[in-house]
C-alpha cells in the first residue's frame, strides 16, 4: 500500500507528541507509559458509566418515570440514553475546539469530572414517586452533561495516545485503548450481574440499581488524579497560531473525511450498542428472560471483547490500519444479521446471538477510532474527530438500542441488520474517498 505520508507534505504535522520520546523511537517511556494508562483508565470510566445506564434502563425507567407499563417505562429510559448521544456533537464541537486551542490535558481532566460528577447526582436522585416529574427531569439533565462529556473523550483520547506513541505504534494503540474501553463495559456487565445475583431482581429494581452509579463515581476521583499528570502534545507555539478560525478552516478543508468519520463511527457504534443494551434490553423487557442469566451472557461478551482487542492490538502493531479496517469493515456486513436467529423468548437463542457476533464485534471496536484520528491532520484533529464521532454515535449508535427493541415490538426484526449491513457498506465507500481525496496522517 502506498505509504501516504511519504508523499503527502500535510501527513507531517503530528510529528512531536511527548517532550521526552521522539517519534522516530519505537519504545516507550515512563511518562507516554503513564499518560497512556491515565487515558486508557478514563475511557474504561466513561464506557462505565454509559453501559451502566443502558444495561439497567428496565429498572431505571420504573425509577424515574410512571411506572403504569413496563415496557413503556423502559422505553422512555432508552429514549433518555439517545438523548445523551444528541448532545456528543455539541461537546465535540465545544470542547473539540477548545482542545486544538489550548491543548489535550485540560479537556481530558474536564471530560472526567463531568462524568464522574453526573454518575453521582444519577445514583442519589429520588424517585419519581418521591419528587414526580423532577426526577425525570434530572435524570435528563444529567444525561444531556454526560452527552457533551463523551462527546469529546474517546475520540480526543485516541487522539492524544496516538499523538503520544511513536510512529508505526498506532496498532498499539488501537489495541490498548479498545482493551481498556472493554473493561469499562466488563465491569459493567460484571458489577450488574453480581448486585442483581446477589439482591435478586426486586430490591434491584427498588434500589440496588445505584450501586453500579456509585461504584462509578468512585473511581472517577481515581482517574481525576491520574490525569493531572497527562502530558501534553500541543506544542505551545501550535497553540498560539490555532485561532478558532484556524481550526474551523481546517475542518470545513477537510470535510470529506468528517463525512467518513460518521459512518466509520456510526456503522461501528450501531453494531455495538445493538449486542451491548439492545439485545440484552429486548432479552429481559421484550422476551422476560431471567435478568441475572442476560448479565451473565453480557460479561462473558465483556471477557471476549477485553481479550480480543488486546489481541487484534498485537497483531496490528506495526501494520496497515487501512487494510485491517477495511476486512473488518466488510465482515460485519453478514455477520450483523446473526440477529435474526433471536426473535423469540429462549435464553440460548439469546446466547448463540449475543456470542456468535462478539468476534466480529472486536475487531471493528478496536480499530475504528484510531482509523477516525489517521484522518485528520493535528492541528484540527481534536474538533474534527470529535464532530464526526459524535454525529456518528448520535445519529446511528445512541438510537441503536431503542430502534432494535421497537421494531421487535413491531415484529420487523429483519429491517435492523438490514439497515447496519447499508451503514458498513457506505463507510467504506467514504474512508477510500476520503483517504483518496485527503491522504492519511496517521499510518498508513
């Protein structure tokens, strides 16, 4: 494959990440070692937090609004969790922006008090019988932050790792930063597994669904203090030349890769936000299957999604992000309708789904991101990352769940695979455009 970089002057712009390692090394250390675990740490974090919510949306949704159907009260808490995914844009644009002007570090720190913050206020807000209509409202509030919050966190922090590794090491990346977004969801899994086997589901849905929040907001406060140690890859001389108008310019020049940004990151979060909360949320409101078996499944899928990317990571390190992405890409076209097979109660029905996907699920979760960072140059990369990443999640990730348990309700299981087999297959048709019309600045 050609080398892009070789050959494209613009490719050259990400040259100094870390004031103590040279890109031209291919070791790493101690400081990018740290900054990579108080990273990695963060985006476990805020993938907490985010599965947390849609793994316990049908006990959530009783909590917070009038509990007159459960299956209605489900639905308007999955519609709360899409409302998160409407603000990414605005926290991409915001705090994208903010990020290519006075640097990585302070928006990283900001992104994780958000978050952390907003899992607290979730976890102690009253009822809907205890302060009606507030506690919806709150609840809103909270996801809105959490929106604007996640809307920057992982593409800047994919950003920033990779900006902070030497060159050739964007596998590594892929691989170490997927690894620990994947123990975010395991934990996930795991802890709603544990509190629902252990309280049984009735004081799950009375209380014991805080507990997840809380274990959340406490490990916030531990990845605050390791990140105030982040290094920092703007240099100050960048920061001083990139005005608004500067970066701004730079996006609008390169809007054809923002374009496949969206459908890199839309095709990816659709698949995965349908076998991480749809099928599990449809499992246990729309088929009554037993809530601790649907938790035990998911963290299986959690174990397979940490050791499969940490895997794909070793073996991508050092090669093209664009060939692995593109096989990828085009396996999760068939695979995506393994979802058809689930389409009545049976929990190994659900397994055999759930399961069979997860292979194919890794591989486009772990690459996708570093894919959308190769294409935009550094100097407008923070806002352009993050403004197709959060158009892309909250377009077709944050509307996955819901729409996948409506169209089963409406017994048109067959038009979701349909619709993320059509998201794959453009996503590829607008990264080789972009790649083509664009170059790559990251790998090749």
């Amino acid at each position: 494959m050609l080398d892009i970089q070789a050959t494209n002057p613009k490719a050259t712009d990400n040259a100094v990440t870390s004031p103590t390692t040279p890109r031209t090394s291919k070791k790493f250390s101690p400081e990018v070692r740290k900054g990579l675990l108080g990273l990695g740490l963060g985006n476990a974090l805020e993938w907490y937090d985010w599965m947390v919510f849609g793994l316990l949306s049908a006990f959530i949704g009783p909590n917070f609004f009038p509990n007159t159907d459960p299956l209605s009260a489900t639905l308007n808490a999955l519609a709360v969790f899409a409302v998160g995914f409407a603000f990414r844009p605005l926290g991409g644009i915001l705090l994208g922006t903010l990020a290519d002007r006075v640097g990585r570090r302070r928006v990283m720190l900001l992104s994780i008090m958000l978050m952390a913050g907003t899992t607290l206020v979730i976890a102690v807000t009253p009822s809907y019988e205890t302060i009606g209509a507030w506690a919806g409202i709150i609840l809103l509030v909270c996801r809105v932050l959490q929106g604007i919050s996640t809307g920057i966190e992982a593409p800047l922090s994919t950003s920033h790792a990779v900006e902070l590794v030497p060159a050739g090491r964007e596998g590594y990346v892929a691989g170490i930063m997927s690894f620990y977004v994947n123990i975010g969801i395991l934990l996930a899994s795991l802890v709603s597994f544990l509190c629902s086997l252990v309280l049984g589901a009735a004081a799950m849905g009375e209380w014991g669904w805080r507990i997840p929040f809380v274990i959340g907001a406490l490990f916030g406060f531990v990845v605050i203090y390791l990140r105030r140690a982040l290094p920092e890859t703007m240099k100050a001389e960048e920061m001083a030349t990139n005005t608004p108008g500067a970066v701004w310019t730079g996006v609008r020049k390169h809007w054809l890769s923002v374009l496949a940004i969206i459908f890199v990151v839309g095709a990816a979060q659709a698949y995965n936000y349908a076998w991480n909360v749809g099928l599990p949320s449809a499992a246990r409101s729309g088929f009554k299957e037993d809530p601790t078996a649907v938790f035990a499944l998911t963290t299986i899928l959690g174990v397979i999604l940490v050791a499969g990317s940490w895997i794909i990571g070793k073996l991508a390190d050092g090669r093209s992000m664009s060939r692995w992405f593109l096989i990828t890409r085009i396996l999760a076209i068939p695979s995506v309708f393994l979802m058809l097979f689930y389409v009545q109660p049976g929990i190994g029905g659900f397994a055999a789904v759930l399961l069979g996907g997860s292979l194919v699920l890794v591989l486009n979760m772990t690459l996708y991101n570093v894919v959308s960072s190769s294409l935009m140059p550094k100097n407008c990369r923070g806002t352009g990352v993050a403004l197709g990443y959060g158009i892309g999640v909250a377009l077709f990730g944050g509307t996955a769940s819901y729409l996948l348990v409506w169209l089963q309700s409406m017994n048109l299981s067959w038009v979701f695979p349909v619709y993320v087999a059509v998201l794959s297959i453009l996503s590829i048709v607008f990264y080789l455009a972009a790649r083509r019309t664009n170059g790559i600045f990251v790998g090749n």
